[in-house]
C-alpha cells in the first residue's frame, strides 16, 4: 500500500477482504454457486494482497522513497489500479449475498437466527486476524456494517439508494479528515519508530503486541473514516443487485458500463489520475488526491467488473471462480503466508515497494492455483467450514 504509506505515513490503510456470505440457502441444502460473482472474489484477492502487503511489510512506519525507477512505477501502479477499488468490490459482494441470504430467510430456507451468527462468527475471525497477523484486517467492519445492512434488508431500493449515496458522500470529507490527521499527527517520532521497528524484529510475542496495538489503532480510525463509509454504499447497492439477480448474467455488467462508459471512465481516469498525481507531487501540494480516490476507486472497481465479464468461460475465469468459492480462507491465507515470509526471513521494513508488489503478485497467485486442487478433495475451505459450522450449529462434512 505504498501510497498510504507515504500519504498517512503508516497511520491509515486501505485494508481489504474478501469474504461475502456465501449464495446457499440452507446448511443441509445444495450449494448453489454463482460463477461470476466467484469469479469477481478471485479476481479481487490479487488486489488486495497488492494493497495489503506493503503494510504487512512496514507496519505503521512511514514507507520509504522510491529507490529505483521500478519502485517508483509499484507505487504509482499500486495507487491508480489497486488501493481503494477491491474493498469496494467485495463490500458490494457482501451485499448480494446478504440480498440471497434474507431471500432465503423469508422463504423458509434459512434457519432463523442463521445470518447474525455467521455475522458473530465473522467478527471473531476478524478479531483473531487482525490482532494476530494483520492489523488492516477487513473483517470485523464486514461484521459490524453487515449487523447494520441486515436490518435493512426488506427496505425499499429507494432507501438502499439513499443509503448508499449518504455513504458515497460521507466518505468524500471523510478520506480529507483523514488526510488531515495523518498530516498533523500521522508521522511517528524517531523513538516510537524505533520501538515499533525493534518490536517487529523481535521474537512473536513482541511482534504479536505490537500488533496489537496497531490493530487498535487502524480499527478506531481508519475503518471508520476510510473502508466504513465506501463498503455501507456498496453493501446497499449489493443488496439491490441481489434481488434482482444482476450478476446471473456476466452481460449485464458488460452492458452498464457500456451504457455509462463515458461517465465511469470519466470518473475512473480523473479519481486516480489526481490520486496518482498526490503521490508524484506530495501530499501538501494536491491535497485533495486521498478524496479524490473516492470518485476514482468505485469507478475502476465497476470496470474491473464489467472487464472479467468478458472473460467468462475461459481458463483464467474458471480459475479465479475455484479461488472466489475459498476466498476467506485465501484471504486469511495470504496473511499467514506473507507474514511467513517477512518475519521468518526478518524482512520486516526492508522490502522496496517493486519487491512487495513482487511478493504480493507471487502470494496472490500461488494461493488462486491451489483452489482448484483444495476443492477437488474438500467441500469448502477450512475458514468457510468453521463458520459454516458455527452458522448452522452443526458438524458438515468437510471431504468430498
């Protein structure tokens, strides 16, 4: 997250997940799998570990200048194409499943009190990843927004509506607020960032409390003002294209943005061409880059969207859709495993940002390849059957 870094100077972040209730109506039923929309999850676990390493890598310190011109070109790439844009599509994914799921409630399908434990399940793995091994960590907002969009699931579209455009607006002053205190209060003083680089090339326990603390910190003030407000419009508009089914049919995602190409490249190219432009400039000479990114990181998400569309049916959308049906457990994997690499090899804060996206690439992909085979031999990931599990008050069978 290499602009974050430099722009809040470690003290905000962009964290993304990608878990989304899964598409099934009951736990004793057939699951009922929906192609694209996996296809979609897949596809944005490689943004989000692009965005997600480097803070795994250098915490809450402020990240370095470019070294090379490689570098330069990670964090300009990282910040047109990645950071705010894969939240916003999985938040919208959240949405269309809930839609599924109180479809499901309403016709008897689901057992009552289903949903708010999967929601209590999801928060406590959102408690133990972000205190654990992530302190950006997506899933305990997903909770606690979820326990919220949940209430309003037999709500009018207009009210959706609304409350996604509320959402969109409030997070335009939102992202400048925490523009704003990064700049004032954001940069850690030469001892504070000696404990924390001394805590982080310690031994676990020492990694694990300062983690803790940055976990506490990123939860207070980030997921708020940053993911909170984008991720409540995107699960409203979720749960819109859930009742009518809009992502059955890959074309109808293709047909909106041709519909509205004009405006949603307009918004794309302009959102991350200022964001972009912060990053070149500084922050104190374009100031609205950060606010900015909440016009550029909706529209790129939209045509991401309608992009895979056009690659339904192929090898690399069979592939993504495998990894979209484990992709909490992936989500959760990439942690582990990048956490692996920077601690087990004492990389902490010595990784450029050409090399973290390197790794995140790498991480990213790795895990994707490794779905097909995991579902060959298994029914659901391990994190999706223990919430499953936890969901339905029941053992389900884990082998095929």
């Amino acid at each position: 997250m290499p602009y974050f870094q430099a722009r809040l100077n470690r003290c905000r972040h962009s964290p993304a997940g990608p878990f989304c209730p899964n598409p099934t109506v009951g736990a004793r039923r057939p699951m009922i799998r929906r192609d694209y929309a996996d296809a979609l999850r897949g596809f944005a676990l490689i943004g989000i570990c692009i965005v997600n390493v480097p803070f795994m890598a250098w915490g809450l310190l402020p990240f370095p200048e470019p070294a090379s011109f490689w570098d330069s070109v990670a964090r300009a790439l990282t910040v047109g194409a990645f950071e705010a844009k894969f939240f916003i599509l999985f938040s919208f994914l959240f949405g269309f499943g809930l839609a599924l799921q109180a479809r499901a409630e309403a016709a008897g399908t689901l057992p009552t009190g289903a949903y708010p434990r999967r929601l209590w399940g999801l928060l406590i793995l959102g408690i133990a990843h972000g205190s654990l091994l992530f302190p950006g960590d997506i899933l305990t907002g997903y909770a606690l927004l979820g326990a919220i969009v949940w209430r309003l699931r037999a709500a009018s579209e207009a009210v959706l509506r609304r409350t996604a455009f509320m959402g969109w607006l409030f997070a335009l002053p939102a992202f400048g607020v925490l523009d704003w205190l990064s700049q004032t209060g954001g940069v850690p003083t030469p001892e504070d960032a000696a404990t924390l680089l001394a805590a982080y090339r310690g031994g676990w326990g020492d990694i694990l409390t300062q983690r803790v603390a940055d976990w506490g910190l990123v939860a207070l003030l980030v997921l708020p003002l940053y993911n909170g407000p984008m991720a409540l419009a995107a699960f409203a508009l979720g749960v819109i294209a859930g009742r009518k089914n809009l992502l059955a049919d890959p074309s109808s995602v293709q047909d909106f943005c041709r519909r509205y190409g004009a405006v949603v490249w307009g918004g794309a190219v302009v959102g991350n061409g200022i964001a972009v432009a912060g990053l070149l400039l500084g922050a104190d000479r374009l100031p609205i880059s950060l606010p900015a990114l909440a016009l550029g990181g909706p529209c790129l998400a939209l045509l991401y969207a309608g992009g895979l569309a056009r690659l339904s049916g192929t090898w690399v959308y069979r592939r993504l859709a495998k990894a979209g049906q484990v992709s909490l457990s992936l989500y959760l994997g990439q942690s582990l495993a990048v956490n692996g690499v920077i601690h087990g090899f004492d990389l902490f804060a010595r990784l450029s940002p050409a090399v973290c996206l390197i790794l995140a690439v790498a991480v990213a992909t790795g895990l994707i390849l490794l779905a097909g085979p995991w579902l060959s031999a298994f029914r659901y990931g391990p994190a999706e059957w223990l919430l499953r599990c936890w969901t339905y008050r029941a053992w389900l069978p884990f082998r095929r």
